[in-house]
C-alpha cells in the first residue's frame, strides 16, 4: 500500500513523512492555496528526505511545467486542474498522474480513459471530504488509484477496505492546521495502512 503525504511546506514535515515511511511526498505549486510551497522553498523541501517527491500543480502552463521538471527533477507531477490529455502526454521528464473529482458517472469515464500513470480518487483537492468509495472502488479495479479526499488514521482501514486502491493521499487528515503536519496523526495512519 503506497503512502503520498501531500501539501508538505516545511522541511521537518518532510523529514517526518520518510520517517514514517511514506513513499511519496507532495509540494503543491499552486499560488493561493493554503499549502503553496513558492519557487524558493523547494531545493530545500526536497533535500530533507529522501522519498519520492510530487509537484501538484493546477493548469500550470506547459512551458513553465516542463522547465521546473528540468530544474528540480520530480518524480511525478499530479496534475489538478483542468489540463487535457494532450497536455498530459506533452509532459516530458517525469511521471504524470492526474486527480479528478470522483462524484458521478462522468467522472469515473473520464478517469478511466486519461492518459496517465496513477488516477488519484479527490473529492476537491483540499477539501478534507471524502470522495464516492464505490465510484473509486470500480475505477482501482482497472487502473492504479491513489485514494484522496477526507482519508484520517480514523477512516484509513475501511477506506482501504472498500476501495482497494493502490496507495492512499493524505493532507489535511494529519494535519493541525493548514500546511502544518501534526507528526504523532502521521506515525499514526502509517502504522494502519500496513498492519
């Protein structure tokens, strides 16, 4: 079971995650949210541990994309906006992964076909809301799925449970305030994704 701690704004927040094992830690680069990590913070972000990083980015122009994947060399992108297949397969230098809205019909369809590594099940991004488990359970049946969206070391086992996804994406559900990991929530939820 794969572990993403995403929205990571401080270096011993980074260092906690491989701490407790996570697999990947994710930076989000977009301007205005409560968890943006600006141009500046990332070289030292991504020195603080040595777990694989994801760069979260929202309709972010292509240019610009594909010039911080040469500078800072990730090892996934998680698009979160609304970029098109087109885009996604123009990403040069890392892996793509895409998050989507899962909350009808139309959603699962579209996750299904995009063209991308890893599908990451959200009901928002950021929202601290669960996404539909059942549309998120057929879409891990026939691709990998990252499961986001309200996931807390509360709900993690059932989550996992009824989803079967590949790993788990966690943000808010270890957190104490916005961008602020709370390191004991994290040790925690570690520790039921594997047992």
């Amino acid at each position: 079971m794969l572990l993403k701690l995403c929205g990571i704004t401080r270096p011993e927040d980074m260092a906690a995650a491989e701490r407790a094992g996570a697999d990947y830690a994710g930076m989000i680069l977009v301007p205005g949210t409560p968890r943006f990590v600006p141009r500046e913070r990332i070289t030292a972000l991504m020195a603080a541990a040595c777990c694989k990083k994801v760069f979260v980015v929202r309709d972010m122009p292509l240019d610009e994309l594909n010039a911080l994947i040469a500078e800072f060399r990730p090892d996934a992108v998680q698009l979160h906006g609304n970029e098109s297949a087109e885009y996604a397969r123009s990403i040069t230098g890392t892996e793509v992964w895409k998050a989507f809205n899962l909350n009808s019909e139309t959603a699962l369809a579209e996750a299904e076909a995009f063209p991308c590594a890893l599908v990451v099940a959200d009901s928002g991004g950021g929202t601290g809301r669960p996404c539909r488990w059942d549309l998120a359970a057929r879409l891990a049946s026939l691709r990998p799925v990252l499961l986001g969206g309200g996931i807390t070391p509360d709900n993690v086992r059932e989550a996992i449970a009824q989803v079967r996804p590949a790993g788990i994406d966690v943000s808010s559900g270890v957190e104490s305030a916005p961008g602020i990991k709370d390191h004991t929530l994290i040790q925690k939820l570690a520790e039921r994704i594997r047992i």
